[in-house]
C-alpha cells in the first residue's frame, strides 16, 4: 500500500453505508476521508428547510424533487422515465423504476424508513427453494450487527410484535423505540382482516396486519437518545433544534421529512469524532487508480466543483491505505466500470435487481382518517417466506396512510378528477370530496426479483454526463418468477380489500403514470421501490461473485465496495437496513485488520 | 344577494360558490388577495370582469348554484376559468386551462401548471376537507394519527 498515503481510509459517498463505516474508524483513531459528489447542503437547517420549500412550491412532487442534482453529479429522476432524455440510458425491454439521491446523506433524505431485517431464508434461497443464490453468511451471522445497525440509526418497533417467518433475537434485545403507533386505518383494517386465512397454491396463510420496523423517532428505551433535526453551522459545531425527537406525522416520509424525524445519514456523521473525519462535499469520484501489479488501489480520482450550476471542475487524487466505494449500487459499478477492465471477471454490474411494485387501492366503507400519521405504519409480512418461493417471488405489502396519494396523485387528483370530468362545484363537490378523500385506501405491493446476470449496470463511451463521466446503461428485464409473484399479491390484496368491504378501485385510473409491461397477455403498471441491489454480488469466491463477505473486492486486496449492491439475493425486506448491518460489520472487519499492520 | 362591490370580496363570493366553502373559510386562508392577483396576471380581463358581472346578476340562495351551472359553468369562454378557480383554492396551484380555451381564447405566458407559493400549497382546502393536515406540513403531533378521524365522534 501506498506510503505517502494521506488518509488511512478514503470513502466515497456519504450516504448511510459510507456514514456508519466513517463513524466507526473515526471512533477508532482512523483519519478517513469522505468524498461526496453532491452539495452539502443538507446538514444546517436554514439550507435543508430550502428544500423543504422546493418540495411545497413543485408542481410536480416526486421522490426526487425536493433534492434537484449539481451539473457535475446528475441522478436518474421519476420525471425522465417517458421522456428518454434522463441520467440513465434504459435499454429495456422494461424500465427500471428506480430512483437516487446524490447529494450529503445520499438516498436516506427521501426513504420511507421501513427497517425490516432480512428472514433467515432470504440467506439461502438456493439451498431452500431451490432458486437465486446463496448468500456466503446466514441470517445468525448477521443478527449482532442488525442489532447494532438497529441503534445506530435508530429504529422504532416491539421486539415481540417482529418475531416470525423464523426471525431470531438476541435474549434481552429490544429495539432502541417503541414502535410508532398503528394509524387508525391500520386498525381498523387489521379488525376486518386478522382472521382471513388465504390459499396460495397448496400452502394456506393467516395474514395479519402488523406493524413495521421504521427508522422514525418514537419513545426511546433505556438511555438511548433519539436524534432530531440536525443544525450544524459552518463552523462544524452542531446547534440545538428541539425538533423531530419524535415523528410527527407529517405525511411525508418520501421525499422529505421535515422535522427530520427520520433518520438520515448526516445524522451519524454529526455524532461522528470530528477529529479524525474530513468530509468532502462537491467531490466526484470519476476513476480508481490501481497498481498495475499488485491490483491493489493507489488513489481516487476526483472532480472537485465551486459552483453546483457550473460544469467546471478540477481533478484531484485522494489517496490511503483503504478504499471504500459506498455511492450507491449502481454509481459503485460505474465507477468500477470506468477504472478499467480489471475487475470482477466481467460480473461488475450484473444481477441488477429491484422490488417491482404494484399499488392497490380501494375506498373503505367509512372514513379511515386518510393523509395522516407517517406514509405508512403497518404492513403485511406474511407473503414473504414459503414454499411457493421455488414457484414464484415471495412480496410484501406496504399499507399507506396517505390516502392515494402515491398511486393516483391524490388529493390533487381526485380533486381534479371531481372538478374537471365529473364537472362537479359547491357543496356537492365539497361534499363528495370530504366523503371519498378520507375513505381512500392504498397498499404496495412489492414482489421480489431475483438476480439475472443479463440484468445489468453498463457504460458506453457514447453517453456521458456534463463532466465526462459515464452515464449508466441499464438493461432490465422482470422475469416470469416476479410476475407469477405479482399476481398472486394482487389477488391477495383483492381479497384483503373484499374481506374490510373496500371497494376496489386499483384498475381504473392514473395507470399511465408507471413502467408498463404485458404479462399473460395482460398489461401490468409496476413501479420501482428504491431498492437497487446486486451489482456487486458477495459470494464463497471469486468465481461467482465481486466481493467476499466483508465485501471486500476479490480482485483489489484494499477496495472494499458497501451498500445493496454485494447482496446476492434481496428477499422482500427494504435494503437499507441490511445494507447498515454489513457496512458496520464490513468497518469492524477493516479497523481489525489495519490495527493488525494488514 | 347583496351587491358586493369591492373585486375582491365579489371574487370571494364567487370562490365561495363555486367550492361549497363559506366566505370567512376561503377569507381564513389568507390567500384570497393572492389567488386573485394570479388571475388577474393569467385571464384577460374582459374575461375576469364578465365572469364577474354574471356571477352578480344571478339569484341568491337555492336558486344560486343551479344558475352558476347554467350561467356560468356551462358558458365556452367563463366556464373553464370557474373551474380552474375551484383547482385553485382546492390545490393552491393553477392548472393550466384546457387546449381548446386556450385556442379560443387566448393563452398568456402565466398560463402553466404552477404552484402559486409555498404558503398557498399549505392552504389548499384539499387537505381540511379531508380531515387532514397538508402533506409535508402543519403535522399533527406524535400519535394523533392513531386516533379517531376528525368528525368521528364515537368509537
């Protein structure tokens, strides 16, 4: 390794793998270097409440509006999928729905927090049922560091309430948060449903609504403290707001919370030892240098901005004794991609995946208090583990409590819908809106889908961004085990829906706003989740995979590559949790081995 | 009814009839004077002051909504600008007015879909006629959302 190496650790991407891997080598002693590619703009509250007033003031209020990108450092946005003229090249045939952030604390400024760990059998998919891979570590492995990740970015949720499909707890753990309380309509919804058993293929399901793991602030357990808006000057000394120790319910979980009831990643860097940390905003990593006979990394390469706006740049090297790429599934097999064709053996990029979605919703018999509490609260876990996994994908449903807001793009929507086609006005329009708003019900129901190498993160000389890096090419294509899982989820929402007398309005509006794809015949509207993973796949060796369990490259003894993209198969849990767990396990491994001379 | 003569408590009362909210509600917004301005700067005015004119010439009372719909709602060149005054308060954006209105009768460049401000996006009367709170803003509190909706008083 290099001699004259500045840092001991340099990062790339401060979101939350990057954040909690810096956390902890700067706790042990570590000088490490994060480099951002987008503006830090995020961490001192007069800036974030701008964005804050960017989401109000949009006309269009997607995943990513309130987080628009810097020339230098563009992302793919929900806007572009129709128009062909986005961040990502989409070679099809499917779109991939998927969105990220590039900007301080990365794609956590606009998750919706759902924390679910991963079920035992989403480790050895292969072994199971017989489908997908397995994953080098089990689900024992990783639970200390579940706990871990649990508190670090603090999740809310009974311990009790989370014991199923075989999920073990450490004796005496509980989550650092009271669970944040069911919304009403979860309530009542869970009256009408708890006691519906429901047949898929041979097995029969109880399903029952039940409340999720969230990284939102609730009631803390014990001493744990939860950490609120964030509000760090210039000056890098963190001021107190007394804001977001709690979720508020502010609806609006995705894009933004505006109290920061949520967890984002700068909050770890704010508790992080700032005397062993340099963050580098307005850095964007572009190559990685590698001795040419070691394989091992040199340096970063990176192109340093003043102006968000501008497309000047100047290049820079960061240089230490270990790499970590931490920039997103996709950006992490992009650069490695760029840097030359010394990795991977040509599975850099591959197994692309995702949690295609279909929305259902429906009008409830009476008013559920719709578009209040956090986005959702509650969900329906019991789809995710069977033996219907060797025949199609297992899914998870999402229970909103914003009304239809993400499938149709209500209220707007059914207020235009009102006005313009059924031309009502006065009372009876105010009548009928106070009526159908509050009754409005929606769930997600997110499929898993499982790795294809043929699925895949490219890049082509022939597109480039504004500072000449490459722009993704993304082939995607959802396979007939995911769309076998969809319409088995969607005839089970439909008898969910039947059994709370919701009347099913799923099919009749708003379809165009979502990839299309024809399955059987039929057109299915699925929509991304967010939940990029499997770009650089950990497995037993190098033959089947990128990087080894502590996502280290195979090919590069001191680059490590964290984040969803080194899972080998994603199950139905949103990744960002397990993700977490990794990372600090990943960190753990690094600080043994650097403490030891390695 | 009463002959208001000030523009905006006649374009208040026009609003008034036209969502099914009350005159001191839509006031309570404090996005009346605004909601108007952003008229004036988009419609023509002859348009605005013959939307106004009719809409003082009809019936007060019950007689009052089946006339706006003849009179009003049902006009080629009035109707859709009454209908985008409802998108306005209900959503505190102004929608752009239909294609052939437009070819009709004249397009300004104000006339896109917009968001008139930060403030008005919060006012929208979308939300409280919902039972609910603005997304993103005026949260409620930690747990309201497990209780009973507004307006549903027995368990």
């Amino acid at each position: 390794m290099s001699e004259a190496a500045e840092f001991d650790v340099v990062i790339v991407g401060a979101g939350v793998a990057g954040a909690l891997a810096a956390g902890q080598f700067a706790k042990s002693g570590l000088k490490v270097l994060v480099l951002e590619a987008g503006p830090d703009t995020t961490r001192d509250l007069a800036s974030y409440n701008a964005h804050l007033e960017t989401f109000y003031t949009a006309s269009s209020k997607g995943a990513e509006t309130p987080w628009p990108p810097a020339e230098g450092a563009p992302q793919p946005d929900g806007a572009d999928l129709f128009k062909q003229e986005g961040y990502f090249v989409q070679r099809g045939p499917h779109l991939y729905g998927s969105t990220y952030t590039r900007t301080f604390g990365g794609s956590t400024l606009h998750w919706l927090g759902v924390s679910l760990r991963m079920l035992p059998e989403d480790f050895e998919l292969r072994a199971r049922h017989g489908v997908g891979r397995d994953w080098p570590i089990g689900y024992a492995a990783l639970a200390p560091w579940y706990d871990r990740a649990e508190h670090a970015i603090g999740v809310s949720a009974d311990v009790e309430e989370q014991r199923y499909h075989g999920l073990t707890f450490t004796a005496g753990y509980d989550y650092p948060m009271r669970r944040i309380p069911p919304s009403y309509s979860d309530r009542v919804l869970g009256a009408a449903v708890n006691s519906l058993e429901v047949d898929l293929g041979e097995e029969r399901v109880a399903v029952r609504v039940r409340s999720y793991p969230a990284a939102r602030n609730s009631i803390p357990r014990g001493d744990y403290q939860p950490i609120g808006a964030l509000d760090i000057g210039s000056d890098g000394q963190e001021r107190s707001t007394y804001i977001g120790e709690r979720c508020e319910g502010n609806t609006a979980c995705t894009p933004i919370c505006p109290v920061q009831a949520k967890y984002n990643a700068n909050k770890t860097f704010a508790r992080a030892d700032r005397r062993h940390l340099t963050l580098r905003s307005q850095a964007v990593a572009s190559q990685i240098l590698f001795d040419g006979v070691t394989g091992a990394v040199s340096g970063i390469s990176y192109k340093r901005y003043d102006d968000p706006r501008s497309t000047s740049f100047n290049e820079e090297v960061a240089t230490g004794r270990v790499y970590i790429l931490a920039a997103h599934a996709v950006e992490n097999a992009k650069l490695l991609l760029a840097s030359g064709p010394q990795s991977g053996e040509g599975q850099v990029g591959r197994g692309l995946m995702d949690h295609p979605a279909l929305y259902a919703w429906g009008l409830a018999p009476f008013n559920v208090g719709a578009f209040r509490g956090p986005q959702s609260s509650s969900g329906i876990e019991d789809f995710r583990a069977g033996g219907f996994r060797a025949r199609h994908a297992a899914f998870r449903f999402d229970i909103g409590n914003d009304g239809w807001r993400a499938a149709t793009g209500a209220p707007d929507a059914t207020v235009i819908d009102a006005v313009t086609n059924q031309k009502l006005f006065g009372r009876q329009l105010r009548t009928q809106l106070a009526d159908q708003l509050s009754r409005q019900v929606r769930m997600s129901l997110a499929v898993e889908q499982l790795p294809d190498p043929d699925n895949r993160v490219t890049i082509d000389p022939a597109y480039r961004d504004k500072f000449g890096n490459p722009r993704p090419v993304i082939d995607y294509r959802i396979a007939d085990y995911t769309f076998e899982g969809m319409a088995a989820a969607r005839k089970v929402a439909a008898r969910i829906f039947r059994q709370a007398g919701i009347k099913d309005c799923s099919r009749s509006t708003a379809e165009l706003r979502f990839p299309t794809a024809i399955y059987d015949g039929e057109e299915v509207h699925y929509h991304g989740m967010g939940h990029f993973a499997g770009t650089h796949a950990m497995g037993s060796d190098r033959s089947n995979s990128v990087v080894d369990e502590f996502q280290r490259s195979w090919d590069h003894p001191n680059l490590f590559l964290l984040g969803s993209g080194s899972f080998a198969t994603m199950g139905t849990s949103n990744p960002t949790l397990t993700l977490a767990a990794l990372a600090l396990r990943t960190a753990d491994h690094i600080i043994a081995k650097l403490h030891d001379g390695g | 009814m009463s002959a208001p003569n000030d523009r905006l408590e006649l374009f208040v009362a026009l609003s008034a009839a036209l969502t099914g909210v009350k005159a001191f509600r839509l006031r309570g917004t404090g996005q009346a004077e605004a909601y108007l301005a952003a008229v004036e700067a988009i419609v023509p005015w002859p348009i605005i002051d013959d939307l106004f004119s009719q809409f003082a010439a009809l019936p007060a009372g019950d007689a009052l909504e089946p006339a706006l719909e003849s009179g009003i709602l049902a006009d080629p060149r009035l109707g859709a600008v009454a209908r985008n005054l409802i998108l306005l308060w209900y959503r505190g954006a102004w929608s752009q007015l239909p294609p052939a209105w437009r070819a009709s009768f004249g397009s300004s460049a104000g006339d896109t879909n917009h968001v008139i401000s930060s403030a008005a996006y919060q006012a929208g009367l979308q939300w409280e006629i919902a039972g609910a709170h603005p997304v993103g803003a005026r949260q409620q509190g930690y747990g309201s959302w497990a209780l009973l909706p507004a307006g549903e008083d027995t368990p």
